[in-house]
C-alpha cells in the first residue's frame, strides 16, 4: 500500500509536484515546465499506476485516496491527503475528481519500432486541439488501432487535458513521432503499410469501398482546420472520403477518426 500521509499546510514542500497547475503546466514541454504526467480522478489514476510511467506522487481527498486503495497494494509512492479547501489552494482551482497523480515520463518509442509491430495505425497531422488528440486516443484504444504517429504540428498527448479526456488511454496506446514530415511516412511504405489520407473531397473513393480493414493500414487524419495539407496527401495510397450529408462539410478530427477506425477494424 502507498505511504498515506496527511497534509495541513498549503505550502508544504511534499506537494510541490501538485503546485500552481492552472499555470505551470499550460504546457508540460514548454520551456520551464516540468515535464509531469498528470492523472485527474481514480479512473484515471488507476490506469497511471498500471502504466509504465513512473509515479511520483498521490494526492486527493480521504475518500478519493481510500478509493484507490487496492490499486495502491504494493505500490511504493507517497500517497497525500488534503482536504477539498486545501487542495484547491495547491492546485490553484477546483478540482471535481478529488484526486491527482503526478508521474515521470516514460522511454519514448522510437516510430521504426511501433511501426514494425503494428498491424493498424492512426498518423496525425497538425492535430493542436487538446481535447481531440485526448479524443483520438481514446476511440484508437476502443476500435483496436495498434499505435498514433505524431507528424508535424501536433499537440503533446501528455499534456494533462489530453490524458483527461482520452480517460487515461493515452497512457496504453503507443505513440511515436515521426520527425521528418511528411517524408517519414516513407517508413510505413518500407514496412509494407497501405497509407489511407481521409479527406472530404468528392474525388475520394468511398471509405465503405476503399477496403481499409485489409492487410496493414496507416490513416492519415488532418488537423482541426484545413485537414490534410496537399503534400502529404499526396504521399498517401489512396485518399478515402466519409460519405456524409452533402449540406454537411466536414467531421470534427476525433468523430472522423472513430468512423475510420471502426472501418479499420473489419467485423466484430
């Protein structure tokens, strides 16, 4: 069980992890930031301490921590318990969840290596959008997608509202950056992947049509804005449209990737 300590001052050094995030982790790899992976509530909590990121630290409500309990048996982390006040005065906001947990980073994946074990693969462009990249990793986790491609542009997935909306899932889909873009993607070519570009324009062949849960398949899926840029669309097999209402223009990233990922995936 966690070391359970209990917590009276607001200022208290143990709790430093936990400080000011209102501000100091508006971006985790920002320059000054802490580089922390932060879990808000004990769903999430729960799947941080079965991930292989390193937990430093709990910190919650008597409730949220005693919640947790057999998630904590045999888990070797200082576990501080505050009161609602006190944690809103640590934190710098209400927190509804009651309970936060702070890790270390994990070894990064290098792309070669997810690519090479991967049979279905999401690959991101420009995707900046917190919440949709939260979003996409947690329909990726639902519909079977084996792993996310970073390309340019994108958000960090462990900044904490990405790991909040994602329910933690972004914490046991595999994800890589793909450094060079769109010139990477040439290492899914190299590993026998057929590249799918989703795109709304007309001349698209029909997702129901372009046989997306057949062999190795990489999506590629746009940002928020002006989705795919010609370039890399360009490099793609074949780009695949949703065939939607006519009056309707485009799908929100994570709504278009769930449909694609569904697809993906064949029959269940």
């Amino acid at each position: 069980m966690a070391r359970v300590h209990e917590v009276t001052d607001v200022d208290d050094p143990r709790v430093d992890d936990f400080r000011d995030l209102a501000t100091a982790d508006r971006r985790p790899d920002r320059p000054g930031g802490r580089g922390l992976v932060i879990a808000e509530g004990t769903v999430v909590v729960e799947r941080l301490l079965a991930s292989p990121y390193p937990v430093r630290a709990l910190l919650g409500v008597r409730k949220r921590i005693d919640a947790l309990a057999d998630a904590l048996t045999g888990v070797d982390v200082p576990a501080y318990v505050v009161s609602a006040d006190l944690m809103s005065g640590i934190v710098g906001f209400h927190l509804n969840r009651g309970v936060l947990a702070v890790a270390d980073r994990a070894h990064t994946v290098e792309a070669a290596e997810l690519i090479g074990g991967a049979r279905r693969l999401a690959v991101l462009e420009g995707v900046g959008d917190h919440e949709n990249l939260g979003a996409l990793f947690r329909n990726a986790a639902a519909l079977g997608i084996d792993g996310v491609l970073l390309g340019g542009g994108c958000a960090d997935p462990l900044y904490r509202r990405s790991i909040r909306v994602s329910m933690g899932h972004v914490l046991r889909v595999p994800f890589a950056h793909l450094d060079a873009w769109p010139g990477g993607l040439k290492l899914l070519t190299d590993h026998g992947f057929r590249i799918a570009a989703l795109t709304p324009r007309a001349t698209a062949a029909s997702l129901r049509d372009a046989g997306l849960d057949q062999g190795r398949v990489a999506v590629l899926l746009g940002s928020e804005g002006p989705g795919l840029a010609e370039e890399t669309i360009s490099v793609a097999d074949l780009p695949v449209r949703i065939p939607m209402n006519p009056e309707v223009d485009s799908l929100n990233v994570a709504t278009a990737g769930a449909i694609v990922f569904h697809a993906m995936s064949g029959p269940r």
